[in-house]
C-alpha cells in the first residue's frame, strides 16, 4: 500500500524542491549582470517592438546582451528579428539560445513551436515549467543585460517571470497615449509595487504621428498623459516614441528599427528614451558602492598627516562591512589644494569617512555636505593601524591640533 504522507511533509518536500529550483537558477544566472523586464497592461501597444529595439540598441552600444520572449501564447519575437523557422540545439543537458549578432542571444517559445498557427493550450503549471526551463536551462554564458519581454497584462507569465528571477533589476512600462485613462497601465504599475519590483520607467509608445515622406512629427492625441501617469505613481518617465510607419515595415521585414534607421528622427528619439535605462546601470553601480564603506587618510611619508593641508597623497581604505576587516587599499595622489576641490574628489572616489589628525572648520563643513564623515584628532600611524581601531571602535582622538 502507497504510504501516505501529511500536509507537513508535503510542505518540507515543496520547500525542499522550490530551494533546489531556486538554487538551479541562481547558478544559471549567475553571470547576467542586469535583468530588465519589459511589461505593458494590454497587447498591441509596442511592447515587443520595444524589447527587441532595446536589446539591439543595447548591443549597438557595446552590451553583451539577451533576448528572452515569455510570450507562450504569441511569441513575436522570432518575427521581429527575422529568426522565425530557427530550431533549437542542445548541449550538455542545456539548451543553447539562438545567436542573433555577436552580442544578442535570443530565447523564445516561437523556436520550439513546430506549427506557428496552432494555438497553444496551456494552464498556469505548464506555463510555469517553460518560463523555468527559460531560466534554468539556457545557456545564456555572460550578459550584461537580459531583456524580458513580457506577455501583456498582470497574469500567470509576468508572475512566474518576476518570482522566478527573484532578483531583476526592474520593468519599463510600455504604454500608448489613448490608454493612460484606462486602468490597464495603473493595474500594471501596481502589480511592480505590488511584487516589489522597481518601475524603471514609463514609456509612451505611438505618441504623435512621422509623416514617412517629411519626417515631421505631428502630435495628434497631445497632452502629457504618460509623464502625469508616471508622476501619480512616482515613477521615472523616459519619454515618448511617435507612430512612425517606417517601425511597422521594419517589424514586417524583421529588421529591428533602431538598427536600419539609425539616422532617422524617430531612431534619435528612441535613443533619448533608453538612453537612461543604460545610465541605470551605472547608478546601480553607483547603488551598490554607496553601500561600501571606504575610509581616506591624507599620508605624509606613509603615515597619517597631522596638517591636513599638507598631504602628498590619499590611503583609499575598503571595507568588507560585514567582517569588520580590511579588504584593499589604493594610494591615490590628489588634485591641487583648492578650497572645495578634495571633498568633491574624495566623494567622486566614493570615499565615506575622512580619518584626519588636524582639519579647518570650513573644510570639515565641506566634507559634510559630501555625505563624508569626518574623524579629527587621530595621532600620525599607518593607515592600517588607525581603519582597525576605527572599525573596532577603540580610534583614539586627540585635539583638532592643525585647524588650517
Ligand atoms: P505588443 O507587443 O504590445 O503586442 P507589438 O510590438 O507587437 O505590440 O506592436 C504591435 C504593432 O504595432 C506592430 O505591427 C508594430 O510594428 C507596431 N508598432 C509598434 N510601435 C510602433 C510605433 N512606434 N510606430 C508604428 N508602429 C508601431
């Protein structure tokens, strides 16, 4: 007879099985640096057009990136990139993406579909395995970005994409002007707050008109519906891309837009509008070393100077903040001594604690309002000496003696 078990073993098991998947994941993944999903509330407004158009401009600005179509039920993917009819290999119990150009690699449920007109009959379970096939099983190697495109509206596939990934950087919201009073774009942007996903920004596709023959730009539904959307839920707006015939023939044609018609108005449009997603990067960089912590102390011959103003060179300390301990150092040479020149320096180092023996007011001040702490007092020893008893909260501190 068939052992029975109870609901807590159960549990334990699917606890068990999800850290395994989970675990699977992580270490699939492990080599993508960023991972953007791009989401929109209903279909038709772009929102492919937009994914394959920033994966490519991400790869045109020298990314190593790729291309993940969640799309079960209408992948457009294959389409778009003129990739329809490519098979699938695998290898090593992996499956290898299709290599688009040198830097974009594409996944999409369109390359496993033999017929591309039947329907797929799928339910929630069955959506979930493919989606996890998608994350654990691909090859994706090394990436800078992994561009999800998201099927439309708030159901089972964007849920299965953002639980699974568990750790994406954020969505870009595609939406079109005619449909921000329509509650599809605001259920969207809840359903990021909702999982705890960043909004990377709001994008207004097929706002205003390009004549194909004078490239003039009319705006036919007007106002800033978009940027005041964005506003209400506080989230950054990118910017608007116009209705531009040329979009549809290169859809058609599968040759990504902003590719083939680099030097057309709306392809310089396109750039402004992602250009910040691209920043995002380096301000989750920027995120990521604000969190460190990084000790400066201004040397004289090697040791801590007592006169500020007299330091030849600057001990970049770095912290592993969790062990309390030392983790490398860099000597680095300032710039001239002008007033307000070494706390903008030190900053631009990301440098958050001064450790000085002597120090003016008026630069202390300047330090401050460079979100840099300042310690003063500290006797002249080796930079090494004075971070450990720093961190060990045993940093002895004298008189102010150099206040110059
Ligand atoms: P979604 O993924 O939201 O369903 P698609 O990206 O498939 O939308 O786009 C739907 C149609 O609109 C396609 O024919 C596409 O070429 C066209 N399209 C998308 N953006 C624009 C645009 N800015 N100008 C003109 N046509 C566009």
């Amino acid at each position: 007879m068939a052992k029975e078990m109870n609901t807590d073993q159960i549990n334990e098991e699917q606890k068990v099985q999800m850290q395994a998947e989970q675990e699977q994941i992580k270490q699939n993944m492990k080599h993508i640096k960023h991972q953007i999903l791009v989401l929109s509330g209903k279909g038709g407004v772009g929102k492919s057009s937009i994914a394959v158009n920033l994966a490519v401009w991400l790869s045109m600005q020298g990314k190593k990136v790729g291309l993940l179509d969640v799309d079960i039920h209408g992948p457009s993917i294959p389409k778009l990139l003129n990739l329809e009819g490519r098979k699938l290999q695998g290898r090593e119990n992996k499956i290898e993406p299709i290599v688009y150009s040198d830097t974009l690699k594409v996944m999409s449920i369109g390359f496993m579909i033999q017929d591309e007109n039947a329907a797929l009959i799928w339910r929630g379970p069955m959506k979930h395995h493919v989606i996890k096939q998608f994350v654990s099983e691909v090859s994706w190697g090394d990436l800078d970005y992994l561009i999800v495109d998201c099927p439309p509206g708030t159901g089972d596939e964007p849920l299965s994409i953002v639980q699974l990934l568990g750790k994406a950087d954020g969505a870009v919201v595609v939406t079109t002007p005619q449909q921000l009073a329509v509650t599809d774009v605001k259920k969207c942007l809840t359903f990021c707050k909702q999982l705890n996903l960043p909004v990377l920004g709001v994008i207004e596709n097929m706002a205003g008109f390009v004549c194909s023959h004078c490239n003039q730009r009319t705006d036919i539904f007007g106002g800033d519906g978009g940027k005041q959307m964005a506003k209400e839920f506080n989230v950054p707006f990118l910017g608007s891309i116009p209705i531009d015939p040329n979009m549809v023939a290169a859809a058609d044609l599968g040759k990504p837009f902003i590719y083939y018609n680099k030097q057309s108005p709306t392809a310089q449009t396109i750039n402004y509008v992602f250009e910040p997603l691209l920043q995002s990067d380096k301000q989750i960089e920027t995120h990521n070393q604000e969190n460190k912590m990084k000790i400066a102390i201004p040397l004289a011959q090697g040791k801590l100077t007592l006169h500020f103003g007299h330091c030849e060179q600057f001990a970049i300390i770095d912290i592993n903040e969790e062990t309390k301990e030392i983790a490398g150092r860099e000597d680095l040479t300032p710039p001239a001594h002008e007033p307000g020149v070494l706390p903008q320096w030190l900053h631009e180092q990301n440098v958050n604690v001064i450790i000085a023996g002597g120090m003016g007011q008026r630069a202390q001040q300047l330090f401050t309002q460079n979100d840099i702490k300042v310690v003063v007092g500290a006797s002249s020893s080796t930079p090494e000496e004075l971070v450990l008893a720093y961190l060990q909260d045993t940093l002895q501190t004298g008189d102010n003696i150099c206040d110059h």
